[in-house]
C-alpha cells in the first residue's frame, strides 16, 4: 500500500518535472532531484537512521557522498514548496474517493501555523564558536483538517523571520469556499486583507493588541456551548471593513489564565456564532499533526545543519506523512463496519509496519509488479481490497487517559540540574511499601 502511494504522490518522472520547473540556479547533470527525495523520504520514513546510510545503501549513486550532500545544501525552498503542495493535489483525489466527513459542510478548511526547527549540530565551521543554539529556519504550513493532509508549505531558512510576512504568498492560493484559520499571531490587517481579497473567509484569534477598531457595535447574546457563552459584535476596521467580532467566555480558564476568547471572522450569517466559536476548536488538530510528524516521522535531523537541507528535510517528512495520512484513512474506511464508530487507526503502528515489512518487499517482489493505477478511483479500491487484509488490532489507535495535573513550582538552577539513581529510588519505594 505503501508502494502504491508513493508511485501516485511522488513519481521520479513528475519529481524531476517539478525541478525543471520551479529550479532557479540549480540544474540536473548527473544527480536527479527525484534520487535525493527518495533518498530522503527513506530517512523520513525511518527506513535509513541517516542520509549517509541512504547514500551508502544505494546500489548506483551517480556522485560521491560529498557531492550528494553540496546537492542537498542548495536545494531552493521554491521546490520543496511545489513538491509539497503537487502531491497534495496528486492525493487529494484518491481520498475523496476513499470517503471523507467534512466539518463545515459546504466549505473546505484550511489551518495555518508555523512550525519552528529545533536545534542541530554545528557541524558547519562558523556555527562551532558560537555558544547559543543553531536554529535553521521554519515553515509555514497550510493543513486540511477534512483529509489529514498538508496541502502547502512556505519554507524560510532565516529562523528569525515574520511568520507574518511568510505567510502571505500561501494566502495567494486561498479562493471562494474556503475557510482559513488561524491563532492571534495571524491576527494583523495584511494578513486578513489578504485573505479577504481573494473571496476566502476566515476565524482568526484576536491578541491582546489587537488591530485598531474604528466602531464596535452592540453585543447580540448567542447562547451557549460546551466551552462557555458566546456573543457577538460587528466592527469596523480600517479601509471601511465590517467584520464580526465574536466573544466566548470559558467556563475553565485555559492554561495560561485567559477566561475570555475572542474571534474575528468575515463568515456570512449563515454560519452561526456558536458554530464559529466551536470551528476555532479545530485550529489544534494542527498541532496533534505537528506531534506526530515529530514523534512518527524523522522530521528534525538534527545532524543537517544547513537551512537549506534541514528543510528539505522537512518537507520529505510532510511527503511521508501525507502517504501515511492516505493508509490510515484506507484502513479506517475497510474496516469501517466491523469496528465501533469511534474506532480509528494509529499512524504509528502503521508506520511501524512499512518499516518493518517495506525493504523485504522490494527485495522479494520486483518494480515491475507494481503496476501504477491511472485513475484515483482505481487506486482507492485497490488500497481497500490491501486494507481489508490487514489486522485492525494491530493498528488500533490507543487512547491514553486523562492527564493528571501537576504543580508548578520554581525550582533554583542548582536543584533542577540535579540527578538520581533509578534503580535506588524504585528499591527506596518498594522497601517503603513493605510492612
């Protein structure tokens, strides 16, 4: 299955049509560019523990590793952008077929975020004198809460840049229909023009300075959710531009103390208040799928330590996760009437079994016998009839329980860097307990 979806979202020959298309310096001589996201996107999927692996593994590579590694240095952010946003469209018809719920019917959701790269190594020469920590960029990514899947992706190798700014050339794609999302960093009048002037709406948080509001109309009471009561307002920004302002007030204050949220949104009437109040709920699901491309996939190597190539590694992630995205929602869909309702897949133990079952496979079966499905329905019922022979216990989502809060104290330097003995402290407690 596995195979059979990344013939359809990455195929070597659109790769290398993808370069040819958006490369501005760079040029192909004996290194494709479709051979150093394959060499990636096995390090994505955990399949290799490093692109030197990869590289050594690889029976015909056509340069050195060195010249591999200069290769993937200047790989240009425009490229991993158009790799990422075309094989989302490659897959978003395939998992339109395979069934999808949508949220807000009638509108196609799409949250914003930025995702900011931990630290690497300082293996380059000039990072090795500098004490502070090497921060090589960050994303902008634009994900569809309906399919699980990231359908664009604005890469910035300067980790102090705006996200602000980088996130207005993913705005120029927005169009009528869509819903975009977004926190209270978003929340600026470029960024909500911006939207608007392409006939998109969106629900934004309002920040603690937020932009001036020329007039505030009357409250108008809209009842009550779940979250707290909700109320609204229009306001006038400037240029003459009427929105709604909508105000929740939180039954449970949130972890930082807020008892109060506010949303601005360019919704039309028919969309409720209260339902705008509960879509802002969904903005986290872009977080729950940060998480997993953390823990799931290997999306922070940290030995790259160029801007350049962290991102590329980045974006090889994103590729992997949206393959994954289309096996969960293939399994969920075959085992749909023998499992309870609320029964969903686990993207990690199914990236368990491609790694444990991916590499025997090539070995035994040949490419040949991978013959690529031409039409989204084809492949969709394909990936159901695999589906329908996998075990769903053993990819079953395991909910883990609520968690128990925990005091925060402050603790001096000297007490927190302090260490224990396992060992002695589970042999402390077990002597306790004895009578």
């Amino acid at each position: 299955m596995a195979k059979l979806v990344l013939e359809q979202a990455v195929p070597a020959q659109w790769v290398d049509q993808v370069f040819a298309d958006y490369r501005q310096r760079q040029y192909p001589r004996e290194l494709l560019f479709s051979t150093i996201v394959e060499l990636m996107s096995l390090v994505s999927l955990g399949l290799r523990p490093s692109l030197h692996a990869a590289a050594k593994q690889m029976d015909e590579l056509p340069v050195t590793i060195a010249a591999l590694y200069d290769k993937i240095n200047r790989t240009e952010p425009e490229l991993l952008r158009a790799l990422v946003s075309g094989s989302a469209e490659r897959l978003s018809p395939t998992l339109e077929a395979l069934g999808c719920t949508s949220i807000l019917p009638g509108w196609q959701l799409r949250i914003v975020d930025g995702n900011h790269l931990p630290s690497t190594e300082k293996r380059l020469s000039p990072l090795r004198c500098e004490r502070a920590v090497a921060r090589p960029g960050f994303s902008v990514v634009v994900y569809d809460p309906d399919l699980d899947l990231v359908v664009d992706l604005q890469p910035c190798e300067d980790a102090y840049a705006s996200e602000r700014v980088s996130v207005l050339p993913l705005l120029k794609n927005a169009r009528m229909g869509q819903l975009w999302m977004a926190d209270r960093l978003y929340c600026t009048l470029p960024v909500l023009q911006a939207c608007e002037q392409t006939g998109a709406s969106f629900i934004v948080r309002e920040p603690s300075k937020h932009p001036t509001m020329l007039e505030q109309g009357s409250w108008q009471a809209c009842g009550v959710i779940e979250s707290g009561a909700v109320r609204e307002q229009i306001i006038e920004v400037k240029n003459g531009r009427r929105w709604r302002r909508v105000e929740l007030s939180l039954q449970t204050p949130t972890d930082s103390g807020d008892s109060m949220m506010w949303f601005w949104s360019n919704l039309p009437e028919t969309v409720s208040a209260r339902q705008i109040a509960e879509l802002y709920r969904r903005r986290w699901s872009i977080e729950g799928m940060f998480q997993r491309l953390e823990s799931v996939l290997d999306s922070e190597i940290s030995s790259l330590g160029n801007p350049k190539a962290a991102l590329l590694g980045f974006a090889s992630a994103v590729l992997a996760y949206n393959v994954l995205s289309v096996l969960k929602r293939s399994v969920e869909q075959a085992h749909r009437a023998t499992q309870p309702p609320d029964w969903e897949a686990s993207i990690f133990h199914l990236a368990v079994q491609v790694r444990s079952g991916y590499e025997g496979m090539l070995i035994a079966v040949p490419a040949e016998n991978f013959p690529v499905e031409q039409t989204p329905r084809g492949l969709a019922e394909r990936l159901l009839g695999l589906a329908r022979l996998i075990k769903a216990k053993q990819v079953s989502k395991s909910t883990r329980g609520p968690k128990k809060p925990k005091p925060k104290e402050w603790l001096e330097g000297k007490a927190a860097r302090v260490h224990l003995s396992t060992d002695r402290v589970l042999k402390a407690a077990k002597s306790n307990k004895q009578p």
